[in-house]
C-alpha cells in the first residue's frame, strides 16, 4: 500500500475513534493513573500507578500507590493477576523492548526513585530483572524507544521540586553492559508530563508543563506549547508549536508512517476550576504530519485519558486506564482499530 494510502487509513482510524473497541475494564473498580504498561510475549502487561480508593481529594481523599499488576493475553481474554512490582511505584516510563516491559523511575507517596527493571511474563509469572538506575530520580518524566535505545527527558527529581528537570538521557536496552548516558539538555528548558514519540529515527518531545514561581511562594503551572526532536549525531531542532498547548497526554505518541499523533491531555483551561466541576480532559487529536512540518486536527477522543502510557499491541494502540478529570481515574481500556500495514 502507497504511504499515502496508508497515512489516510491512520487518520480515518483516529477519526473513529469515538466508535473503537475497548478491551475488558482493569480489574481495580477506581482505575490508576500514572501506571508502567507494555507488552511481554504477546501479554499486555499493566502495573502500578495511583488512585484515591476511599475518598476523592476534595473530600479529604488520600492519594494511594499501588504495586499489583495484571496481565491480559488476547484482547478477548481475561485479565489475570500477574504479581507485583518491587514496591507501590507510579508515574515512570515504560516502553515494551523485545519481550519485556522497561520501566524507568516512578514516584511513590514519599520519594521519587531512579530505578529501572524490566518486566517479563513468562510460565504465568511476573519476572523484575534490574537494569542500570537513572543518574538521577525522576518522576512525570516521559520517554520513548527509538530502535533499542530508550529516551527518557523531563520530569521532577522531588516530590516538592519547585522546578522541573531539563535534563535528557539515553540507553542502549541492547548492549552487553546498558548505561545511561546524559545528552544535550531539553532545549525549551525544564518540563515534566510532556509527550515523547518516536518517529523517523528520532526522540520527538512535545509540551508538558513547566513550574514557575506563584503567588504566596506557591509553585504554579506553565503549560507548554513547543516540540522538539532529537536525532543521533545531529541534537536537536526545534519543530512547529502546538497549536494549543498538551500536558500528560498519552505517551509514547502514537505514530504511523508519516507522523504521529497527539491524543487529547490537559490544555490548562481549567486551572483553579473546582475538582468536581471539571469538565474533562481536552478531546481533540492532533496530528503531526511530517512532510508539511505542521499540526492539524484530526478528530476527537470519546472519553480523554491522561497521565497514562500508550502501548502497540500487535497492529493497534491501547491507553490503560488512566485519569479522566482531576482525583477521577477510570478502569477502561481504549482499544484503537489497528491500521493496515505497506
């Protein structure tokens, strides 16, 4: 099939998506957010992230961080408890590298961490294998996979950072002895809860937010609209602006041949809107098309999820669970239809 051809069925898919299927609901009535997903021998893989079981946050709600995972073998299956996580952990990076699950940094209730392990499911078991740490903890970072090597760029090295990292590092998942190398810092300064893609041979980074100074000393929230990729021996370039800005948006960026897409995230237009009175997340998807160099929109989202991976399972994308307004998570899986491949 010509590229062209194959770039209309894509956008046709993300026009529909309204109409997609969803895959059976994660097995946690509240849902999470800011879960570790991948694939691992054909098994989608879910695991960790955070929700407010008891209350909501206006109510008095504790936030809580979960180690369960659970894995899904066909998409018509059901889903099975697959072990734990070597502690509650959340809002890291994971990205599916050969059979297992990489995931990079995370937060719990009290620190932010450095760790990084894969996840790989094999006789009905849930196996950790430590990788290399990160040089730094991090935590709402975002990455991308981009061949073997891992991208991870952003985030927050603290929970009570008043800033954001800038900062950019690098593996090679395939190498003997894997190490993370730092690469030139995230040109458009810190952020944390921007989106990474992987697109022609490139670490693509889009929006996020960073943390300015506030009233009374409190940090408050810049939301982005600049992207920017990376490419292997050149750095990085600055690309078009979004057109609106895009926090926490499904990450990594689903893409096709001849770009890639933005689904939904935050806008920042309800900032200081009562948590109860939010209205959900952004619905419009953008795309980046590559050879025009340029946004556009090309649909919208039914129900908008953020803070949450976006995972290739076999020829369709999936967003597991995830947040759909502030303290409010939900169970459901979107399945998007796969495309048809040249």
């Amino acid at each position: 099939m010509a590229r062209s051809s194959v770039a209309l069925a894509t956008l046709l898919t993300f026009a529909l998506l309204a109409r997609g299927a969803d895959l059976p609901p994660l097995p946690d009535n509240e849902g999470v957010a800011g879960t570790f997903a991948g694939v691992t021998h054909g098994a989608l893989v879910v695991a960790g992230g955070a929700n407010f079981p008891n209350k909501k946050p206006w109510q008095g709600g504790k936030k809580v961080w979960h180690d369960a995972a659970y894995v899904l073998d066909q998409p018509g299956g059901k889903w099975l408890p697959a072990g734990k996580l070597p502690r509650p952990l959340g809002y890291g990076v994971s990205v599916t590298h050969g059979n297992a699950v990489v995931c990079v940094g995370g937060s719990d209730a009290v620190q932010h961490y450095a760790d990084a392990f894969r996840l790989e499911w094999t006789g009905g078991k849930l196996s950790t294998t430590p990788l290399p740490p990160l040089p730094k903890p991090l935590a709402n970072a975002c990455g991308a996979l981009v061949g073997d090597i891992l991208y991870v760029a952003g985030g927050q090295e603290k929970p009570d950072s008043a800033g954001t990292s800038k900062s950019a590092w690098r593996i090679d998942l395939a190498a003997r002895e894997p190490k993370w190398e730092g690469i030139t810092d995230c040109p458009g300064g810190g952020r944390m809860l921007a989106t990474a893609a992987a697109f022609d041979g490139a670490f693509w980074l889009i929006g996020g937010v960073d943390l300015v100074p506030g009233k009374h000393g409190m940090a408050e929230r810049k939301y982005l609209t600049d992207a920017h990729r990376f490419d292997p021996g050149k750095g990085w370039t600055k690309v078009a602006d979004l057109p609106r800005p895009s926090a926490a948006a499904p990450s990594p960026a689903p893409a096709d041949t001849d770009g890639f897409f933005l689904l939904g995230g935050d806008d920042g237009t309800q900032i200081g809107a009562a948590p109860e009175e939010h209205r959900g997340f952004s619905k419009c998807i953008l795309r980046y098309d590559a050879k025009a160099a340029k946004w556009s929109e090309t649909g919208k989202l039914a129900t908008p999820h953020v803070t949450v991976p976006c995972v290739r399972w076999g020829m369709g994308w999936v967003v597991p669970s995830g947040e759909v307004r502030p303290g409010v998570r939900s169970p459901a899986i979107a399945a998007f239809p796969p495309t048809k491949k040249e």
